[in-house]
C-alpha cells in the first residue's frame, strides 16, 4: 500500500500500528523515528522496524507516508522538525486523541505538496511504550478520519484503507464534533477516574491501606483508567479545552441531580437513573465494544 513508512513517535500505539502494517504487509519499509534513544534500542531488539533514528528530519525521508503518534502537545515541535525534509506529495497524518488542536498545529507547518489526513483509533490501553503494543489492538475498533474542508479524496481514501486493513471500523467527521463525542466518551471518564483515585491518595494511610485492600468493590477499575499515560492526558485536557468543559458542566449538573435525589431519598430517580445507564450497558454490548 506504501513505499516507505515513517512512524514518529513508537509507543504504544505507533507500535501496534508498524506490527500490524507487518503483519498485512502495508509498507515496504517502515522506518522508527522517536527523539528516545531508549525507545529506538527497544525498537531494534524487538525487530520492529526496518529502520530506526532519533533525527525526525532524517527519518522522514524518502517516505510516502508519515503518521505521527507523539502526545498532542509535542504534534507541533514535530512538525516544525520534520517539514523541510517531506518529499513532495507525502500524505502525513497522526492519531492524536485530539483534532482541532492538532489540525491548528500541523496545518500552517507543512509543505503545501504534502497532503494532511489527521486520524484518531479508538483503541487502546493503560500502558505506554513499544514494548505493550501489538498488531490486533486495532481490530473491530473505531478510527475516525476527520479530513479538512481543501483534503484532496485520494490521500483520504488512503488513509481510510490502511486502517481497515489494520482492522479498523471507519467513521469519518469533522474534527470539532469529534472532539465533543470524544470529550464525553473518552476525556470525561478518565477526569473522573483520575479525580476518584487522586482523593484515594489525599486519605490517610491507614484508610488508603483499606482503600486498595478491598478495592474489588469498584475502586479497581477507576484505577485502571487513572493508570493511563500522564503526559498524553495532560496534553488531552489542554488541548480540548472547550468540550471538555462543556461536557464536564453538564456532568456536574447530572451529579447534583443524583446528590439532590439522596438527600431527599427519591429512590424512584435513583431508580430510573440507573435502569438507563444499565441500558447503555447493554446497547455497548451488543455493538460488540464491550472489550
Ligand atoms: P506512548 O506509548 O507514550 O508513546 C509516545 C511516544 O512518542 C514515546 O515513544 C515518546 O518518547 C515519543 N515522543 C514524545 N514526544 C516526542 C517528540 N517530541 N518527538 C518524537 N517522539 C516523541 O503514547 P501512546 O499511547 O502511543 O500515544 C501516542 C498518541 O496516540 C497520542 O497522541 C495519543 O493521544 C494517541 N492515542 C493514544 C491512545 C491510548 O490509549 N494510549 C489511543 C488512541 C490515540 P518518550 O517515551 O521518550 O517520551
């Protein structure tokens, strides 16, 4: 599908991606470009890549494609990087968790011979770096391609292959809706598992000792969430400001609801409140997103 493929930013999801393009042999080469010397020894040991540096301009050379899988906060300096290098008619694009900010970032940098087509898998998990990836974290999962309104239809339509072939379900949109879905989905869940835990760590100790002992009872699976990459969540929360306030502000009023309903025991909202949510419970299921 392509000549030669740079992937900047190895990770998690930069090395599940390189092991699946691998395994369904989307590129003749792939090439690991990312700043750490620590990651690029481990990808070489786990064979990875065909390729491997920590020089982003140098590593984009000669490549057809170039996706960028650094946190949202570092698109930019990448960018200024890497655009003097492009070849003329490179499709670049990334799998931020964020759009808007990311398009704001990349856009005005890049070449005008090279073609943008920002993406974002709806895939992942707690852990960061080469090491976690693999191949099938892409499978049966959303990834949303959210073209700009000049995006030419053939380095779309390329983008939107490759991720199929990687096992992807496609949804295309505008990056302003998406980063208000997302915001409800996916930023707002893990704000509230990063605040649940962070008040865990606030306890005293022989509370907190208590807290992860009998954690089972619900607290494990926040801290699930609140396990997931600082820096990506620092940049996720930065750079979707707006929907995630938006989101959050509704969220806040919905709470005071369920608080008002306990103080005045109104079992019967309490009730239908969470009859809906067990609803969406099971709509999730049978979608086949459950895991
Ligand atoms: P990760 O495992 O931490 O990998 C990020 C990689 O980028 C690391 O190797 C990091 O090196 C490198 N890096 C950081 N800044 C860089 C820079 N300026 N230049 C070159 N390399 C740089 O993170 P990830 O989970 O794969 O996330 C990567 C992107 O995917 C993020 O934009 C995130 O929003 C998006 N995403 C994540 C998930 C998820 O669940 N994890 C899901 C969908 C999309 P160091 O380790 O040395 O910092």
């Amino acid at each position: 599908m392509f000549k030669q493929v740079t992937i900047i930013g190895f990770g998690l999801i930069g090395s599940s991606l390189a092991r699946a393009m691998k395994q369904h042999a989307l590129a003749g080469k792939i090439i690991c470009a990312d700043m750490s010397r620590d990651v690029c020894e481990k990808v070489l040991s786990l064979q990875l890549a065909d390729e491997v540096t920590t020089d982003l301009a140098k590593g984009v050379k000669g490549s057809d494609l170039v996706i960028l899988c650094v946190p949202v906060g570092a698109m930019s300096a990448v960018a200024d990087k890497i655009a003097g290098s492009l070849e003329p008619g490179v499709i670049v694009s990334d799998v931020g968790s964020v759009k808007k900010e990311v398009i704001k970032s990349l856009a005005p940098r890049l070449p005008k011979k090279s073609h943008l087509v920002p993406a974002h898998p709806i895939a992942g998990t707690e852990h960061s770096g080469p090491e976690h990836g693999f191949a099938e974290l892409f499978h049966h999962r959303w990834c949303i391609v959210t073209p700009l309104e000049d995006s030419e239809l053939q380095p779309v339509e390329k983008i939107v292959k490759l991720w199929e072939a990687c096992g992807s379900n496609i949804e295309i949109m505008n990056a302003d809706h998406h980063d208000l879905v997302l915001g409800i989905t996916s930023h707002l869940p893990h704000l509230i598992a990063y605040t649940i835990v962070g008040t865990a760590t606030t306890l005293e100790e022989d509370l907190k000792g208590e807290v992860i002992k009998f954690s089972a009872s619900g607290f494990r699976d926040f801290t699930r969430i609140a396990a997931s990459d600082p820096v990506m969540w620092r940049d996720v929360f930065l750079n979707n400001k707006d929907a995630v306030l938006e989101v959050l502000q509704r969220f806040t009023e919905d709470l005071t609801a369920l608080q008002k309903a306990i103080r005045k025991q109104d079992g019967d909202y309490l009730y239908q409140t969470f009859k809906k949510t067990r609803d969406i419970r099971r709509a999730i299921i049978q979608a086949g997103q459950a895991n």
